[in-house]
C-alpha cells in the first residue's frame, strides 16, 4: 500500500494513505461484506464430510460465520457448536462439544470433521482424543495451545476476571483450577498423550521404507 507524509510532519509523523491506496482500502472491505451478507444455504449430503467449527476463546460460533458458508460453498454441511463464549471449564467444553458431536454424527449417519480456532482448537484436539470413533479428522487455526496457560499476556488478564467471577457463584465461567489445579494437570495430560501420538506418526512417515 502506496502511502504519503502528512504536509508539514517529519518522516516520523503518520502516514496517510494515497488515493490508489484508499481505493484498494474500500474495494476490499466491499468484499468482505459482499461474502459475509451473502447466505449460503446447508447443501445437501454428498461425499464431503459434515463439519463442526469450534470458536476460540470469547468468541462465539459468529465468529467462525464467513469460514462456514466457504465450506458451504464446496460441498460440506456445516454446524455451530453451540458452546456459547467458550469461556467455561476446558473439561466441561470438550464433554458439552462431545456432547454436540454425537447429536450430529447420530443425524448425519457418518463422521464429522472438526474445526477449532483457538482456544476450539485444544478443545477439539481433546474432542477427537477421546471419541476418535466420531471424528473423520481435525483442523486448528491460530491454535498453538499445549497447555492451559499456553496463552497471551492480555489473555491472561482476562482470565483472571472470569477467576473472580467464578469465586463470586458464577460456576458456568472457568475457575482456577481448570487452569492450575488438578483440572488443568488432568487436561495436560491429555494434551501430552496427543503430542505423542503426532510425534510418533510423524517419526513412522519419515521412516525409510524397507
């Protein structure tokens, strides 16, 4: 993107973007809306597999709007998890995501995929962990949690308001425990067994074969 000085400041200033560089700003966004206003209709069951997308941290199943009508778009049935904010225990997620799970599968008659973003990506991780019966495969983005302290410092801020909320009654909001207490060594357990798993797939696809 072009930009240019604002009259009179120094090169340290801010920089006000150009008229080509506006224009490009704009016709971007109308795209955006264009793909966010368009609906996109469930298509009907074929080969591709239904899937489940799992918002992040505070986010909600909106948030993950735009990804779902594109896999509209290419064939596969798509489903909110209906977790709400995602701001509850990580165990009590993965059971009520489970939960969501076997609701679908029982609808569908196949498999689903998961797709978490996130926070949602440790959470269908466990998921799959423990009903791998149900799941045809996992997708994560943005999701590099190994841990439930595996998180940014602002993020942890938030936590630790949802902390003080959780101690004043309000037992739907993730506690202490869940994230240093033996909830959470429980939940990194579990995280630990799925690296492994991946370690050890990895290691026998770069085997030599005999």
């Amino acid at each position: 993107m072009s930009a240019v000085p604002t009259p009179g400041r120094g090169l340290t200033a801010d920089f006000v973007p150009d008229k080509a560089a506006r224009q490009g700003e704009f016709r971007a966004y109308g795209r955006i809306f264009r793909l966010v206003g368009r609906r996109v209709d469930q298509p009907p069951r074929g080969d591709a597999a239904p899937v489940i997308l799992v918002p992040g941290f505070i986010s909600g199943d909106v948030s993950l709007a735009m990804i779902a009508r594109q896999l509209r778009r290419r064939g596969h049935r798509t489903f909110r998890s209906q977790m709400g904010a995602n701001l509850g225990c990580t165990d009590a997620m993965v059971d009520r995501l489970v939960r969501r799970v076997e609701r679908i599968v029982g609808d569908e008659g196949r498999r689903v995929a998961l797709v978490g973003h996130s926070r949602g990506g440790m959470i269908v991780k466990l998921a799959a962990q423990r009903r791998p019966d149900l799941v045809a495969g996992i997708v994560v983005l943005c999701a590099p949690v190994t841990g439930t302290l595996s998180v940014a410092a602002h993020v942890r801020k938030q936590l630790e308001l949802l902390f003080r909320l959780n101690r004043r009654g309000h037992s739907a909001v993730i506690g202490q425990d869940c994230v240093t207490g033996e909830c959470a060594a429980r939940i990194v357990a579990e995280l630990e067994l799925i690296k492994q798993s991946l370690d050890e797939c990895s290691r026998i696809r770069r085997a030599p074969r005999t």
